[in-house]
C-alpha cells in the first residue's frame, strides 16, 4: 500500500533511466497534443462484427503510434445504432469538445475558446475512389462540425511492403529475395486488383512499381469492378512470359463488394492473397495521414525493399 508520498517501505522504487546521450540517443516518445482533433476513420462498405474488428484494430495501431490520440469509427453505411455514421461520430465529437470547454470554465479555469477542427477525418481506403470520397465528404458536410478530410492512404511503400507480406503468407512470394530457398508455388506475374475506376487503377500502378522492385516479377494493376479488365491484364501478363499468376487486393478489405473478389480469382484462373486489413502499414498510414494534417510528426518511412 502507498502513503501519499510515495510508496510503502520494502516495495521497490523505480527510478527514471537516466537518457542516452550522443547520437545514438533514443527519440522521446511523442504524444498527442493536448486539445488536439480526434481522429475519425471513416469506415466505408456494409458494417459487421469482422469489420468492426479490423478497423479497432487499425486505429488500435495508430493509438499505439501516438499516445494520447482521441479516435472514433463511423460506418459510411452505418444505422446509427450499432455503427454509427461519420456524421454521428463527428456531431458528438464536437459536442464532447465543446462540453469540455464549458466544464473548464465553469471550473474557473482559464482556458482558451475551442479553434480549429474538433476532428481529422482519415478515409479506410488504399487508393482513390471517388464515388465513395464524395460520400465521405457529404457525410462531414451533413455532421456541421469543424473536420478535416485527408486523403486516401495510398500510393506508398508500406502498403507495397504489405502486399509482399500478404503475398508471402499465401505461398505466392518469398518473403525475402536475399534468402537462397525458393517458394515452388511464387509466382512470375501479379495482378494488382482494385476497385474505383481509372484513377484507382493508375493509383495501384504507383504502387505496383514498389511492389515489382520487391519481388523482381512484373506486377500489372487492374480494375476488379471492371468487367473483363482483370482477365484483359491476365492475358497480357502470360503474353509477356509470365506463367504463374497470382491476384494481390490492392484494398483494405470493407470497400470491397462481397463476391467480386471471388470472380475475379476465376476470372483470371490464379490464385489469390487476402485483402490488406489490419496490417500495421495500414495503421501507421492512417495515422500519418492525420499528423500530416495537423502538422505534428514525420511521415512514416517505408522499409527498405529485401
């Protein structure tokens, strides 16, 4: 048990380790700036228990990347109930700010009056989709709250470095080109696959370079809600040489339509790897898109290429 000016004698003290100097010293965790916007991440496609899960576990990451950090979910095609909209998510974001502040003086606190936006708004989305971008920026209009709306989180080398991962677990790439043992199913050609339109597949194209430098295969993008394009890039891909295919989501996972996945997979007559979900990338991405907006930290490194 503790006295009021410490703790009981016989229990151990911890004492601060004392910091490192010279340039090896390590950074001092940065934390969220008092008073700063909550992130809202903005979740689009048909809620549900596993969609839930991956975007907690998404802003879970971004959490642990910046302590401190206020954050809520709202479900593009929420009920308001069980998955709240961005809208709803906002409303009372900046109703909670604005209950702080009066709380505060009430309290005789001097505090300054609440500016800026009560809230960043950071889209779950790897690439450009701008029927879905405009919902999202209708649902921040409807909310009336002060928010800022970022950018998707693609193109960039982390979401690169995740499709490798995820192509690895699913027996399609080797996780590490410098390794001397080789994978019998990897294959010689990828089909980066998304969903859009044109923008979206120049976008993964971006993306697909990193992916291609990677792998040292050619890596093509091309649009699953597209009919006959995924096929169209297949045959271009086995034209070129490549004779073992596979299908890499260039998506998180929620913004993509139940059975187009599955299509495409028949489609192109190859194997596929899972969407890119809660990988940390997707995490770190969110979260940086929100520092960049409010100008607090750098903006993640991808790691270098195996």
């Amino acid at each position: 048990m503790s006295s009021p000016t410490g703790p009981a004698s016989g229990l151990p003290v911890r004492s601060p380790r004392p910091r490192q100097s010279g340039r090896h010293r390590r950074p001092e965790p940065v934390a969220a700036p008092e008073g700063a916007p909550a992130l809202v991440l903005a979740v689009p496609g048909a809620p549900g228990p596993s969609t839930r899960s991956l975007a907690e576990e998404v802003i879970s990451i971004a959490r642990s990347e910046l302590p401190g950090l206020e954050a809520g979910i709202g479900y593009l095609d929420g009920d308001d109930a069980e998955y709240p909209t961005p809208a709803t998510v906002l409303a009372h974001t900046a109703a909670r700010r604005t209950e702080r502040y009066e709380i505060a003086r009430a309290a005789g606190r001097e505090v300054a009056a609440p500016e800026g936006p009560a809230a960043v708004v950071v889209p779950l989305l790897a690439g450009p989709d701008n029927v879905l971008m405009r919902r999202i920026r209708q649902a921040v209009m409807d909310s009336r709250a002060a928010a800022e709306l970022t950018d998707v989180l693609g193109p960039h080398p982390l979401l690169a470095e995740a499709m490798h991962v995820r192509l690895s677990e699913a027996g399609l790439a080797r996780a590490d080109r410098a390794r001397l043992f080789t994978v019998a199913t990897a294959a010689d050609g990828i089909i980066l696959a998304t969903v859009g339109g044109d923008e979206a597949v120049q976008a993964a194209g971006i993306t697909g370079m990193l992916l291609a430098a990677r792998l040292a295969v050619p890596v093509m993008a091309a649009a699953l809600d597209q009919e006959g394009a995924v096929a169209a890039i297949g045959d271009q891909l086995r034209g070129s040489g490549s004779t073992q295919l596979a299908l890499a989501p260039y998506l998180v996972g929620p913004e993509l339509p139940e059975g187009l996945l599955d299509a495409a997979v028949k489609e192109a007559g190859c194997a596929a790897s899972e969407p890119l979900g809660a990988y940390p990338a997707i995490g770190k991405l969110v979260l940086s898109q929100y520092a960049a907006a409010l100008g607090i930290s750098p903006q993640p490194q991808g790691s270098p290429a195996h």
